[in-house]
C-alpha cells in the first residue's frame, strides 16, 4: 500500500534550487532508502516530509506531497503531521532532563498526564527500541550521561513514544560504533512490521542490507528508484551503477 | 624491565617518570626561545595577581574596619539617630530587590525570547532594540534615578516611593536582564528545537519545556548581575525611593535601601564607625543573595538533569 506520494516536487533554498522534480511514491511497512553523494538533496526530501524545512528561511518547495492522500502541505496541522511522520536525527539530541522525561515529552505534549499511562508508554517505546534492559534501572538520571550508541536508540524511543505512522531516519547511525548500527538496524528490520521507514544514509551496505527499496539521487536529482536488490543488481542508469560501484561519489 | 613498567602496583607509580612531564628547565629553554611568549606570562599572571590583590584589599579592610562595629544596636528593629539601626534598611533592600526583579524579569525574559525565538533574523527593528538595550546598559545610573524622578514621582504623583523607586531600578536593569536571556537563549543547540518540533510540540512548548529549562544557569546569572546593580544603587534611588528611616510598610511609602543608608551615614559625617558596620552587612547580603542564586541555579539544573 502506498503511504508517501511525491510528485513533481521542487525545492529551492532561495536561488539555489535543490531538488528538481521529484516524484516518488514509497510503501506502507517497507524500509526506503535514499542514498547518493553530499548534497544531493536526499536530507532536505527528507526533511520536507514532516515539515522540518518549515524552519529553514527562505526554503520554498512546489508540486505536492501526499500522506496516505491527504496533502501535507495543504490544510493538515503541522503538529499532527509530526506526530504521525516522527524523525530521528543524524546526531542523536536527547533533551537536557532524564531518560523518562526524555520518552514522556512526546505522549506529554499530545495530552496524555495519567502517571500509569505515561510509565507503560516509557517502557513499551524503551522495549521496542531494544534499550529497556540497559536503561531500565536509570530511568531518572540524564539523559545525557548516556554513550553515543544509547543517545541514539533512547531518541528512537522517543519517536516511537507517540505512535507514529512513518519513522523518518536521516543518517541515523553515521555517527556510530558498528555494534550500536548493527543494533539500530536490527531494530529497524522489527519495526517495519508496524511503521513505514524512510531513511537516508552514506552507507550503501546498509541500504543494501536492510531496505527494500532504495532511491538515488545525484545533484538535487531523483536519478532512479527502484527495488534494492534491483538497484544493487541491475542499475538501469550508469550514473546509479557508477556511484555503486564507488566509482564517483 | 619493560615488565616492572607495566606493573599497576601504587607502590610503582610514584616511581614512574612520566615522559609527557614538562619540566620546568624544559619550559625555561622554551621560553628561551620564544622570549614574547614569557613576557605574556608574566603580562597575564601580573594583571590576575593585582586584580585579585584589589578586591582582597577592599575584602579584608571593610572587614577589618567594619566587623568591631557590628553592635546589636546597629541592628536594633526600629531606627533613632543614636542607634543608626541599619534593620530597616535590610528589609527594604530585600523588598525592594523582589519588586523590581518582579517588574523586570517578566518584561526583560518576555523581550529577550521575543529576539531571539520569534523575531526575523535580520530584522531591522530587533537590530534596533539591541543597539538601545546597549546603549541604555551603558547610561549612568543618575539619569535613570532624574527620569525617576520626573515621571514616577512627580508627573504618576507616586512621590517618594517604593513604587517609584522599583520600577525606575527595574528600567534600569531590564537591558541587562534582556542581553543575558537572549544571549542565553541563543547558546541553546537547535538540535533540542528540531526534536521537539519533530515530536509535534508547538513552539509554545518548546519554549517553556526545553528552552527556557536549558537557558535556566545563562538567564539566572542575568538576573544575578541585575540584583547585584540593584542592592549597590544609590544615585537613581535617592530621588525616587527617597531615604526615609522606616519600614516602607506599602508600595508609596518612602525607605532607604541599604546602599543609600550607607550614603547617607558617611554623608553626614557622624556615622562613620557604622558605616564600615552597614558595609559589611551589604557585603554578606550580596554574598547570600549571590549563594542563594546559584543554590536555586543548581537546584533548576538538577530538576531538569
């Protein structure tokens, strides 16, 4: 089933236009992959499906994307659409209070205050992240004596913490240990079962060991799109095969 | 040998020679060298010696002057020209210190989140505002204790008053307050903006639940510096709070302030010995309301740590 619909999508950072006529629709319960070089526009696609480049001034984006049909960009309140499309950053940034606090902002801000409530939701979102052993006995302290690998899955958690439909991943494990990446996409391979994943990465073995599908993109470009096994198989664009096969990029 | 090195035992490390030790006859032949770089040292380590000397001086003399002053009369609870009770003083400084931090710390916090959180980058009329909060940070106090005058006591008809008095120190304090918060608010990371934007928190939200709690230790010490301005005021206070001996029982009645108690007694002439007294009681109230900030500065970071 189709859960993201882009079409014709541009994007311009003032003059400088940074994504060229996008289209691309991505499955329900599927991991999506974008890879290509820095720069090629695969973070700013992303960030435009929950409406992160709201915040950037002098971002301007045309055509239209759709959330299970329904215009992102039209009538839909932004918060709702943050809430159902949750992202995890490149760099893990955990909140400055405790882990549980950490968890709980999320069900706190979409109005859930019953402490029973609040403390199953903190373990389920801690559980399905794969950290609730780890953390389990440290729930009160900072979440930012935590290492760089538990940052990352303690923010997983927190995205997880409101139910989102579609998880967004930017990067997520490039600043990570292979211990803590082979983690994190294990977990990855477990949540698709409930949550669409769209994710961008630099490493194309992880875009090759997990995703089912996988989009290229070169120079703000949506090169091609297709099966991962296809893509990584049988290119049918030379720039694709070039880039695969680490001859640029 | 190379064993025996590897050996953890505490016995062994008083013994180990550590490689990355710098001598100090390495660090002579250095500065040898580099003949500038020993002139900065002694430039820097001179300047930290001095200014350190300074206030130690201004310390141990107020101290020494003062503490053999400190008789019960000088706190007696009600103030006669025999005793000089400095009491009331504390008191109205206290009070006077919450009013105006009342009257300043919403308005200048209000301000600060409105540049840094809402306004345009680069927009003209926040470039504005700062140049005037600079300037305005930069005016002697007198011309805010005139303006004072003019507008709270006479034109509002608030007279001498603690009214008066708190709302022409909260003008006084506000740019401080103001630059501090935003400067604050600033070296808050955008990352904990995106994440909590990215789990669909309003900016509201962001604001009052990551922002403000992170900013806390920047925005306290602000208001830190603002309370030291306050308690050490006297030239926009005696034409506006005024120097009546009492208890400022109701906000448009007169007090002094401990600062212009102070004033007063040295201005007379008759006081001295108690004025040095009065002086070290100022110097502990600024050391409590100083060790009362942090305390409730860590207590804030603790909360949210």
């Amino acid at each position: 089933m189709e859960k993201f619909a882009i079409d014709n999508m541009n994007l311009y950072y003032g003059k400088f236009h940074a994504l060229k006529n996008v289209n691309l629709h991505m499955e329900q319960n599927k991991i999506t992959a974008f890879i290509g070089p820095s720069g090629c526009g695969k973070s700013t696609l992303l960030k435009s499906l929950n409406r992160m480049n709201d915040l950037v001034e002098g971002c301007k984006i045309t055509g239209e994307i759709k959330l299970d049909g329904e215009d992102i960009y039209g009538n839909m309140d932004v918060n709702i659409l943050r809430k159902r499309v949750g992202m995890v950053f490149q760099k893990a940034n955990p909140f400055p209070m405790s882990v549980y606090d950490n968890i709980a902002f999320g069900p706190r801000t979409h109005g859930i205050k019953n402490k029973k409530e609040l403390d199953r939701i903190v373990e389920e979102s801690l559980r399905d992240a794969a950290i609730w052993d780890e953390l389990k006995d440290r729930l009160k302290k900072s979440a930012l004596g935590l290492s760089g690998g538990q940052q990352q899955r303690l923010c997983i958690a927190r995205a997880l913490a409101i139910k989102p439909e579609v998880l967004l991943m930017d990067e997520a494990t490039s600043a990570l240990d292979p211990i803590s990446t082979g983690k994190i996409e294990e977990l990855c391979l477990k949540l698709k079962d409930n949550y669409t994943i769209i994710m961008v990465t630099h490493n194309m073995q992880q875009a090759l060991r997990i995703s089912d599908n996988t989009a290229f993109f070169l120079l703000g470009e949506m090169v091609e799109y297709n099966s991962t096994d296809a893509i990584f198989s049988a290119p049918q664009d030379k720039r694709t095969e070039e880039y695969i096969t680490g001859r640029f990029g | 040998m190379a064993d025996k090195s590897i050996k953890t035992d505490m016995n062994d490390v008083k013994e180990i020679r550590a490689i990355n030790r710098v001598s100090f006859k390495q660090r002579m032949i250095s500065y040898k060298r580099k003949p500038l770089s020993l002139l900065m040292l002694i430039i820097v380590a001179a300047s930290a010696a001095i200014s350190a000397a300074a206030l130690i001086f201004i310390m141990v003399y107020v101290l020494i002057r003062g503490i053999p002053n400190l008789t019960p009369d000088l706190f007696a609870l009600n103030y006669n020209s025999d005793n000089v009770s400095c009491m009331p003083s504390i008191i109205n400084t206290v009070v006077l210190t919450l009013f105006t931090l009342i009257i300043a710390v919403p308005f200048g916090v209000g301000a600060a989140i409105y540049l840094a959180e809402y306004a345009k980058k680069g927009n003209r009329l926040v470039k504005i505002i700062r140049t005037m909060a600079e300037t305005l940070a930069g005016i002697p106090s007198i011309v805010y204790g005139l303006f004072g005058m003019l507008f709270f006591v006479y034109a509002l008809n608030w007279g001498y008053s603690l009214l008066a008095g708190a709302f022409t120190l909260a003008i006084m304090v506000l740019p401080t307050i103001m630059r501090t918060t935003e400067e604050a608010l600033i070296t808050v990371p955008d990352s904990y903006r995106e994440g909590s934007y990215g789990l669909g928190a309003g900016k509201l939200r962001t604001i009052i639940r990551i922002i403000l709690p992170s900013a806390m230790p920047g925005i306290l010490a602000g208001v830190i510096l603002a309370v030291g301005r306050i308690v050490g005021e006297t030239a926009a206070l005696i034409y506006t709070y005024g120097s009546a001996t009492g208890y400022a029982a109701n906000p448009l009645s007169s007090g002094r302030s401990l600062a212009v108690h102070m004033y007063v007694l040295t201005n007379e002439g008759l006081h001295t010995n108690q004025a040095w007294g009065t002086a070290v009681v100022l110097l502990v109230l600024v050391f409590g309301i100083n060790t009362l900030s942090a305390f409730i500065a860590k207590k804030l970071g603790n909360k949210k740590g």
